[in-house]
C-alpha cells in the first residue's frame, strides 16, 4: 500500500510541475514582467519562478495593477463554496437515483431515472443554466438570477465563505440572510453539478447490477439480511472503488463547468475572475486563475486516488 501511496505522490507531483510549465510559459507573453529574474535564460528563470509562487509573490496584474495572489484570495472562497455544494449534490443525489434505479432494474423507475440521467448528460451547461434561470427565475420567481446574496443584507466578509460567513457575523438579520445565500447558491450548484450527477447515477446502477449478481450477494440474501442492508453495506462498498475512479475523471468536467456557471449567474469566484482576465488578456491574472483551478483537480484527484487505493483488499497490508 505504501508504495502504491508513493506512486500516487509521484504523479500528483509531475502533474503540478507540468502545470507549472505551462503557467511560466503564460507569464512570460505577459506585457511587463511579473518578477524580475535574475538570469536571462528561461531554465534557471523557471526555477526562479517556482520560488516566486512558494512565496505567494505571482505578480501584478496589468491593468488595476493590484497584486494577483491578493485578489485571487478574494474570489476564491466563492469558487470553493460553490464546488463544493455541486460535488455534494453530484455525489449523494447521483448515489440514490444509480441505486433506485439498480434496486428497480427494467422496471418504470429504472427507466425514468436513466433517460433523465441521458438527458442531462447531453446537455451543455450553458444551456442547462438558461433554462433553469428561465423557469426557476423569471417565470416562477422563487430563486435569484444571480450574486451571492441580496443588496438587502451587508455580511462582513470574514472567511469569505458567505454561507459561514451569515452564521458568525455580527448582523440582525437572524437566519434570513443564510437562507437568503444558500438560495442564492441552489440554482448555480444544480447548474454544475446535473453533468458529474448524471454520469455518477449511470455509473452506480452499472455497477451494482453487476455486483448483485455475484455469489455473496445471494448467500447474504439466503441468509435473511434486508436488501437495503446488502445494498448499501455489501454492494456498494464493493462499487465504491471504481465510482470514485469515475469521480476523479468528473472534477475536470466540473472546473470547466464552473467557470461557465459563474459567467451565467454572475457568481464572483476565480472563473468568473479568469474569464474576464482572458478577455481583457491580463496575463498574470490568468497563469494565476489557470495554476488555482488546475491544483484544485490535481488535489480532489489526489484525495479520491488515495481512497480508493485503500479501498482496494488487495494493497492493504495483512494484520498478521
């Protein structure tokens, strides 16, 4: 297991240094130097350059020429809170519909819960997000179009995470103001979360099929044990392994869609942040939003590929 954790370890490392390549060779078509280098070569300059970020030192940007960790610390809470509420609904809403749907394979709910699933997988993100900002905003007004929150409450920003933020400052609103951010938050969460929830719920019904056939799942039945203890105790830890491999190739799909989320509801996070710098080609704005995403998935992809190798029986090192 140690050295499969090594591995691991490895990967994650090459991974961020590659990603740190491409991020220098982005600040370098910047129109006035980020740092100043001490050699004229790009080699040992790339050296001087990793050293710059270890010391949050990543420039100015171009145009308001405020420093760009400073201002990539201000948007990033919001990014976070918002994958962070999509990952939970990808995850635990696409658990249930793949195991309703398995528990009723061929039957009408299996059948629905597919072609729903089928149907939010071909559908674009932008277009996913319109259509719900049309219904759910503008024609039965029960959610924000965008922002975090309304105008109507002033949260001073402490964490920066605005759902926290409503519960630990010191306002008079009571619990409107949370409720009023975490509505806020509901309708851009569904947006990001529909694609990775779609193809989770795929994924668990395929793979629970294929497990309930297996032999221990029958003697657990023989046995007495209620099917919904087999399926959530026996047949699903045994699927996990693979639907967290199938987790990890989602978080790119989710870091694309987030910026696109953010464009659509004017959320105020790094995606929002790096598209406009792209278009205003700010470009330590944009090596800074590229290198914050980009770890982002390296990290969530670390943290899944060491669950499931310990997951895996057999790269666990025996008791005895």
């Amino acid at each position: 297991m140690l050295l499969s954790l090594f591995r691991i370890l490895i990967t994650a490392l090459v991974s961020f240094l590659g990603l740190t390549i491409l991020t220098f060779g982005i600040s370098q078509q910047a129109t006035t130097p980020l740092h100043d280098y001490q050699s004229t070569h790009w080699f040992p300059q790339y050296f001087e350059y990793l050293g710059y970020l270890l010391t949050a030192n990543w420039g100015n940007s171009d145009l308001s020429g405020n420093d760009v960790f400073t201002e990539l610390l201000k948007h990033f809470p919001a990014s976070i809170e918002l994958l962070s509420f999509s990952l939970i609904l990808a995850i635990f809403v696409g658990l249930f519909f793949g195991i309703m749907a398995a528990k009723n394979r061929g039957g009408w709910l299996d059948k629905g819960l597919m072609s729903a699933t089928l149907v939010g997988y071909s559908m674009p993100v932008f277009w996913w997000g319109l259509l719900l900002v049309l219904f759910f905003s503008l024609y039965l007004g029960i959610s924000p179009v965008a922002g975090r929150i309304d105008y109507a409450y002033y949260i001073q920003p402490i964490t920066r995470f605005m759902l926290i933020d409503t519960l630990i400052s010191n306002h008079n609103y009571g619990s409107a103001a949370f409720f009023n951010a975490l509505n806020h938050l509901v309708l851009p969460a569904v947006t990001l979360s529909w694609i990775p929830m779609a193809i989770m719920a795929r994924m668990t019904r395929s793979s629970l099929v294929n497990i309930l056939k297996f032999e221990y799942i029958r003697t657990a039945r023989s046995k007495g044990l209620p099917e919904n203890r087999i399926i959530w105790i026996h047949a699903l830890r045994n699927a996990m392994q693979s639907l967290l491999t199938i987790g990890g190739l989602q978080i790119s799909i989710l870091m694309t869609g987030l910026i696109i989320a953010e464009y659509i509801f004017a959320w105020p996070g790094v995606g929002s942040w790096l598209l406009s710098s792209v278009s205003r080609q700010d470009y330590p704005s944009i090596q800074a939003g590229i290198l914050a995403l980009s770890s982002l998935v390296i990290l969530f992809n670390l943290m899944l590929e060491i669950m499931a190798n310990y997951l895996d029986p057999r790269k666990r090192r025996p008791l005895s």
